[in-house]
C-alpha cells in the first residue's frame, strides 16, 4: 500500500510525497529515505520500496523540484542550496514523526550526489560551522552517484559561461536513454514516460559539480555509515568518482561494491536481484534485529 501526500519546502513548494508503510501491526525497524536522480521521478523506484518494505523497513520518497510531479522549472533552482534544504525538510518530518527510529538516506545518481553532500556535511572537523540545512542521519546509501559527473575541459568552460549569463535556461542534458539499462524493456519505459524529462540549467550543473568535489575532499573524515555501489560501465556519471571516494573513506565506516559490467541504474539492470540482496545485507549487518 502507497500513501501519497506533499512536503512544503522553506520557499513554498508542495513535493509530490510517497510513502510506503509496513501493514498495520508490524513495527518497522527504520526509515528509509529514497531519492531519485536527474530528470526522472520517485514513481520509478517501487520495487525498491517493496524490497525495503519486505525488509521490515519504511519508505519515503519524493519527486524533487522540478522533477515529476512536484513544481518548479524542470531541471531547474531558484537557490544553489534548494535541494540539500528539500532533504532536510524531509529528514526533519520523519525524525518528528518517528523519533526513536533509524534514519537511513538511499540516493541514486543526482540523488545519490545529493545525500552524499548532505551527509558530507558531518564530515568536517570538530567546531567547524555547518551549513543550516546540515543534519545528522543514521546511515547512507549511494547507487552510481553523480560523484564525478564525467565532463570534459571543454565543457566545464561552457558551464562557466552559461553560470555567468544564463543560469537558469534549460538545455538538453545530453544524456542518451540507452544508457541508463541494458534491458531493453527499462530503457522503452524510460522513453515512454511522460514524467522523464532531459533538461537541466547550468545553476544544477554547478550544484552537482561542486557538491562532488566536497563530498570526495570529505570522504577519508567520512563518519557515517555507508553503502556504496556503483556502475562499473556507466556512461552517465563517471566511475571514477565513486572509486576515488571509495579509496579514500575509512574501510570500517564505508563499505563499497562496484558491479563492473552494469549499466547505471544498478537497480533496474537484469541483474538487479544481486544489488538489491546486497543492499538487504548491508542492512541487516549495519541494523542488527
């Protein structure tokens, strides 16, 4: 059973909200928080949900701004900040509605970027300020994230130029469908929804950009608990920034799975019953019963 509500973010706009609770009786062990990634919508992320639910864990998710059915130009920011405030709107609902609960956050692609940002945050030394949207979680998972978004020279000089005259016009992400799965039926489906979008403005572009420089600077101080899988033939992202973050971060505190030959989203490939049994596992030893 879904329930289906919004969320009200500092700047007044209602997100489309999803929640999937466990049946009426079950106390769940936790909640997880699913964030999807650029252009596509939380709509796409039910088996996940349903693997979650099957767990014994809660799930919420979200179309963030300017995606799916939330508000908002399609791809677009009206501050650089507005998506990591977004999280914490969130984050801030569920530890009211279930204080004594773990909180886990579950981010893919952009959405993995982001969670990785939010929880970058924690990582900094003792008594250094911290952003006001910055608040603590139990434990991260990261699927493919926009780490390292793969762009070239050349294309970092357009960034600039168009962060400088026009931040907020929409283009094309360049970003071919056929990449995101090898199976064919995902990638169909993918084409065929009309809540999947490929705009994105060079104030996003910045956002993800800079908010994966900070989070790999950050990953040897990581602290929080954390899960990351990644694509080892991604052509949306770059592998190379989930490998470098993995390298670097305290092995006891992260642990790391690239699956070398699947396609970006890990958990929509044919073998996406291995990535989600490994998200199980991970769960189950960081969440003892």
């Amino acid at each position: 059973m879904t329930t289906i509500t919004s969320l009200t973010t500092r700047d007044g706009l209602e997100l489309h909200l999803r929640h999937w609770p466990l049946p009426a009786g079950n106390r769940p062990r936790g909640q997880v928080v699913l964030v999807h990634g650029l252009g596509e919508h939380i709509g796409r992320y039910v088996h996940v949900a349903g693997m979650l639910n099957a767990a014994g864990w809660e799930v919420t998710g979200y179309d963030q701004r300017g995606h799916g059915r939330s508000p908002g130009p399609r791809g677009g920011l009206a501050q650089g900040d507005d998506l990591l405030w977004d999280l914490a709107a969130l984050v801030d609902h569920l530890r009211h509605q279930h204080p004594d609960q773990p909180l886990v956050l579950l981010g893919h692609s952009m959405g993995g970027l982001l969670v990785g940002r939010f929880v970058a945050e924690q990582a900094q030394p003792a008594g250094a300020p911290r952003a006001g949207w910055a608040r603590p979680v139990d434990a991260l998972v990261m699927s493919s994230p926009a780490l390292d978004p793969g762009m070239n020279a050349l294309q970092k000089q357009l960034l600039g130029l168009m962060g400088a005259v026009a931040p907020n016009t929409a283009v094309g992400n360049g970003l071919d469908p056929a990449w995101v799965s090898r199976d064919a039926a995902v990638v169909a489906a993918y084409k065929a929804d009309p809540m999947v979008h490929d705009r994105v403005t060079a104030k996003l572009v910045r956002f993800i950009v800079d908010g994966g420089e900070v989070t790999r600077a950050r990953a040897a101080a990581w602290n929080t608990p954390t899960l990351l899988m990644w694509a080892g033939a991604d052509r949306c992202v770059a592998p190379r920034g989930s490998a470098a973050f993995a390298n670097a971060a305290p092995p006891d505190v992260v642990a790391h799975h690239e699956f070398a030959q699947l396609s970006h989203e890990i958990f929509n490939e044919p073998e996406q019953a291995q990535v989600l049994q490994r998200l199980r596992e991970w769960l189950d030893f960081t969440f003892p019963r």
